[in-house]
C-alpha cells in the first residue's frame, strides 16, 4: 500500500516557481528524507503534505486519499517542528492531550496515551513542567511525544534537530531512528544536514530548485549520484570532480592523471558508455576515501599541501590535473606537509560526470 | 595612592545626583507635594480659597451625600466598563484579523491608529458634530429620506455617558490593536501551524492559546486603559461638558467643577483624593507584582 504520494506537483508565487513538478512515491513503514540547501522548497513541499499551503497543480495521496482539499486536521498526520512549537502556556501534559480535546478522545483513554507516549520517550518526570522549565532536547522530545500521542498515518519531521547541540542531535538522531523501527510508521522528515539524510532515510530525495535531483536509496545516492550537485551535496568532505579528458591506449579507455609526478594512465574500459567519448572533456568523481597509499609504479604522486587529521582518518590535501583534492588515508599512511604521498584509485568506485550537462554518464 | 581615587570617585558619585537633583525635586514638590496638599485640604471648610482650619471628615461626609457626586461615579463604573472591555474587545479583534497577513496591512495599520494622534479634546469635539442631532448623523439620515431616523443620545440625560464610550472606544481601540499585534507577531507561526494539524479551529487557537501566551500584553493594556478611563477629564469636556445637566460628569470633572468654577474647593479635593484612592487601589498591586517578578528573575 503506498503510504505516500506526490503527483507533479507545483508550487507558484506569481512568476517565482518554488517547486517544479515533484513526484515521489513511498510505501508504508518508509522513512522518506527530503534534502536540500535552503531555498530549494523542500519546507514547502513539506507544508503542501501536511496541508498548510495549497499545490498550484499536482496532487498528494497519503495512504491511498487524495488530500489536496482536505485539511491538516483530517489527513491523519502528525508533524514535529523545528522550532518545537510547543504551546508556552500549557504545561507537558496539556500539550500533548490538547490535540486529542480537540478530536474528542475520552479523557481516560487521553491519559491511558499521555502515560505510553511518556514511558515511551522516557519523560514521565516532565508531564507537570511548563516548556519554558524544560532543555532544548526536552522540548524536542515533548514535541515527538505530542506527535506519536495521534498515532498517524504519517509524521512530519520538518528539520527536527536543527536547534539542538551537536552532541544532543547525535543522540536525537539514533533515538529517531530507534523510534522508526519500533513502530514501523511512515516519517517523512525534512533536514538540511547530509548526515541526517545518510543515517536516518530509507529514501532520500535530494532537492535544489524546486526539482528532485535524485530519489533513490541512501547507499545509492552516495555510490552513484545522478549529477554534480548531488555529488557534491551528498558526502563530507565532497567529492572530488578532476577534470580529465577520456583517452584510448591501445585496448583500454581511461583517463590521464598527474599530480607532482609522471601522469598515471587509469583505465575505465569497463564501462561501455564511455566508448562513443574518447577524446572528450570529462570529470572524474572520486570520493576521498577511494584513495588509498600504495607504494607502486601504477601509483599517482602528489604533493601533500595540507593534512588534516580527525582520529580514525587523515585528510590530506594535495594538487591533481590542476584541481584541490582531498584523500582520507589511514592517520599512520599519511605524511606531513610537503612531502610526497603514492596513491591509488579504486577505480570501480570512482563516476564519470559530462561537464556540459553536469549529468554521470558511467 | 587612595587619594585620586577617593577624589574620582567623589565626582563619580555625586555627579548623578546632581544632574538628577533638579526632576527628583520638583517631582517631589509638585507632584507628591500637592498631593499631600490636597489631601490636607480635603479635611478643611475651604471654599473659594484655601481655609487650613482642621475641619475633619466633613468634605467627604458632604461628598458621599451629594447626589451628584454619585451620578459621576456611577457613570465612571459604566464608562470604565464599557471603554476598556470594548476597546481591549475591539482592539484585539482587529489585531487578529491584520495578523492574517492581508495586503496592505501597513497602511491599514496607520489608519487605525491615527486617532491616537489626535487629543481627547480633538476627539470629543469632532463626535460632538459628528453626534449632534441637529448637524450629523441624525441630519444626515433625515436629509437621505430616513425621516424616522434619531440619534440624539448626545441630548439625552439618560445616553449621554454611552457617547463618551463611542468616542473614547474610537479613540483608543486602534492603541489596543497595535500593542496586540506586536505581541501576535511575537508569537512564532510554528505553533498556529501545530495546533491547524492538531484540529483546532482558528478562534480555538486564539482564545487557548496564543491569547494566553500575551497576557503580559493583557495586563499592560488593561493598566493603561483603566488609568485613561478615571482620569478621563478632557474628553468629557470637550464631547458633552458633563451635560445635560450633569447626566455625563465623571469623578473628574465632578472635581473641576467643585474645585474651581462652583467654589468648594474642599470637597474638589475630597473627590480628587477619592480619584487616587481608586488610581493606586489598581496600580500598586500591579506594581508590586511586576517588581516581584522581576527580583526572582
């Protein structure tokens, strides 16, 4: 049963287009994660399903209903803010049980649910205070207990953890995810943070523009973007785009690489969309950690300019075909600034992107 | 070594009292000073001119009889009530309705408040014309046809108080509404947006929840428009002059008249002090609130 639906739908102000034709199509239990830089209306598309704006065209089923005339109230969602929302003069309790007033729930079944929903998120110490007592994560977590208290077709994260700190927002994040495979509902959650859409999404639709760049799996998304931006947006440090053009040596396709050495001949040959291109401009998309330090004549040398160490891993920053590139080595392979360091491609990692249309072409 | 300091410290801590001698004592002379006066003449025979011979309750026993006296409080109950409930009622309303972001809302915004601008006495001579039978809306609804047509609450002893309130209410309601929408635009939109998923309907939204998040709005609003309605003098004056008769007199202008047209001065100063009673029986209890609030953090 498809939990979720969203058919060519637009969104205009006057000549400004928001969203451009969006359609995504997610089952039930799905965790459905919309990202992009700001501005690239996936708020909005978040206010048209929950029902607080309206589609100029298009239409959003959520389980099987069409919903583009029905209001919020009966869609059956249940939507977390980012800012909380929760309501100043109402203490925990009557926060969470003023949604089920409003719907007519019994007042000992309202209790019954306050009492699940707090054990639940462990904050039956929290039901007297006001949210003005209460922390940041205390708040978020009386706001997804305000939520999961409707037990909806579907819950709306609108950029849930953005407020908090970064140690909390780690800790928020697994419980989110711990939350989602307890209940098996459909989430569709809207984030900014590339690392929230990697750990969290079952789906993740990558925006810019008002147009979905790329629906796809997370690992998907990660291994083979569609285009540039998304691998540019999706991955930190970025993926490294080095221009190249595509060459023929005798059997093989492949591109030449030079960094302070003698130019490494890499072979593609394996990819037969690259046959018609020989001779053509290219980039090459290459993670920083599909480089690894090899001592060997196939290695390509490079001039270390920069390391960066974070514990596990070391970047090293060094100069390819021209271009800033940053490889993740081992801490113990890296060497210090100025020295000179062999690496290796994993060559069936690394994407092939068309420079004009920005588009992956292998 | 202490010498320079001590001598920059002197200036330090003199210069401040020096500056603020002046306010503090002419505040302390005019202000509490002729209250005090006041208050001491309200226990004296005094008529035209002040008399200091200690007279003792006399003035307010005279003023708890005097049937006019009584009309003017009576009025004030029914001015205070009417004035602030329909301005905060009114003011709010409006306050809501420009918080839904219509088109235009600046100039809107302006229109209503703009009677602010304007003095009471401005006010209560404009609503005289605009009120009088003879030259506004009852001439002009005879002139249109509607021959049946009568306003003439201006002229009638038993209405002419509720004119006061309709000038008062256009006066002050676009206040209201301003001091309400800057709170309203305090409010963050999440939570409208919270509660619309949660099923509540607009007026529910309002009235159970953001309503309440302003009633320190509530509170200063209510402090502001009591102050105006008992101290209300100049509007009076200007709309009916506490006529006919003295149908429209409120406490203050009770006092006027006793005090400095109709010779009594010591039952004007009776009423003025009956006027602070009323005044600080509101305000010191808010004010102590407030501070105490503000001294727990």
């Amino acid at each position: 049963m498809g939990a979720l639906a969203i058919k060519n739908v637009t969104k205009s102000f006057g000549d400004t287009h928001i969203l451009k034709g969006i359609n995504i199509d997610i089952e039930a239990g799905e965790f459905l994660i919309l990202v992009g830089p700001s501005g690239c209306g996936k708020s909005t598309l978040m206010n048209i399903i929950a029902g607080l704006e309206q589609a100029t065209s298009g239409e959003v089923h959520i389980a099987d209903r069409v919903v583009n005339n029905v209001a919020p109230k009966d869609r059956d969602i249940a939507m977390v803010f980012q800012s909380y929302a929760l309501y100043p003069t109402m203490n925990v309790r009557q926060n969470i049980a003023f949604g089920m007033e409003t719907r007519g729930v019994p007042k000992a079944e309202q209790n019954e649910i306050i009492n699940r929903v707090a054990k639940m998120l462990q904050m039956d110490h929290l039901l007297d205070r006001k949210p003005s007592a209460l922390s940041g994560g205390q708040r978020q977590r009386v706001a997804m207990g305000r939520a999961l208290a409707r037990d909806p077709k579907l819950f709306l994260f609108d950029e849930p953890l953005s407020n908090l700190d970064a140690k909390l927002r780690v800790e928020m994040r697994v419980e989110i995810k711990q939350l989602h495979q307890r209940l098996k509902t459909t989430i569709v959650y809207v984030t900014h943070d590339q690392i929230e859409a990697m750990t969290l999404g079952d789906k993740i639709a990558v925006m810019k523009d008002g147009v979905i760049q790329q629906f796809g799996s997370p690992q998907d998304i990660y291994e083979r973007p569609a285009n540039l931006f998304v691998a540019s947006f999706i991955g930190s440090p970025s993926m490294n785009f080095i221009p190249c053009h595509l060459v023929q040596q005798g059997e093989q396709i492949g591109v030449t690489l030079q960094g302070n050495g003698v130019p490494q001949f890499i072979a593609l040959s394996d990819r037969a969309e690259l046959k018609d291109r020989v001779g053509q401009k290219v980039i090459l998309g290459v993670r920083p950690e599909q480089w690894d330090v090899e001592q060997s004549e196939h290695a390509l040398q490079c001039a270390v300019k920069i390391t960066e160490p974070t514990g596990p891993d070391t970047m090293v920053y060094s100069e390819v075909n021209g271009v800033e590139m940053i490889a993740r080595v081992h801490p113990r392979a890296a060497t210090a600034a100025g020295t000179s360091l062999s690496l290796i491609l994993d060559v069936k990692k690394a994407v092939v992107f068309d420079p004009e249309t920005e588009l992956r072409i292998a | 070594m202490s010498t320079p300091n001590a001598h920059y410290g002197f200036a330090e801590r003199w210069l401040p009292r020096l500056v603020l001698a002046p306010s503090f004592l002419l505040t302390l002379v005019f202000l509490y000073g002729f209250i005090a006066w006041n208050g001491y003449l309200s226990f004296t025979n005094s008529r035209l001119l002040p008399n200091y011979e200690w007279a003792g309750l006399v003035q307010y026993a005279t003023l708890f009889e005097n049937e006019r006296w009584w009309v003017a409080v009576r009025n004030l109950g029914i001015f205070a009530v009417l004035f602030i409930g329909g301005a905060m009622a009114i003011g709010i309303t409006l306050a809501i309705l420009l918080d839904q972001k219509v088109r235009g809302e600046g100039a809107i915004r302006t229109l209503y408040l703009y009677p602010m601008a304007l003095s009471f006495v401005v006010t209560g001579t404009a609503w005289k014309w605009m009120l009088n039978p003879g030259l506004g809306l009852e001439k002009l609804m005879h002139d249109w046809g509607f021959t049946s047509f009568t306003f003439d609450w201006l002229v009638n002893s038993e209405m002419s108080i509720y004119t006061v309130v309709i000038a008062g209410l256009w006066q002050s309601s676009g206040f209201v509404m301003a001091l309400f929408l800057a709170g309203l635009r305090g409010v963050d939109d999440s939570i409208i947006k919270a509660a619309q998923i949660d099923g509540a309907t607009l007026p529910r939204i309002y009235w159970k929840i953001i309503l309440p998040a302003l009633r320190p709005v509530v509170f200063s609003t209510l402090m502001i428009l009591s102050h105006i309605a008992i101290k209300s003098f100049d509007l009076v004056m200007a709309l009916t002059g506490g006529g006919p008769g003295f149908s429209s007199d409120l406490p203050a202008t009770y006092m006027y008249s006793m005090a400095f047209t109709r010779g009594q001065t010591g039952l004007g100063a009776a009423s003025a002090m009956m006027m602070l009673a009323t005044v600080a029986a509101i305000v010191v209890p808010y004010l102590y609130s407030e501070l105490r609030k503000d001294s727990h953090g």
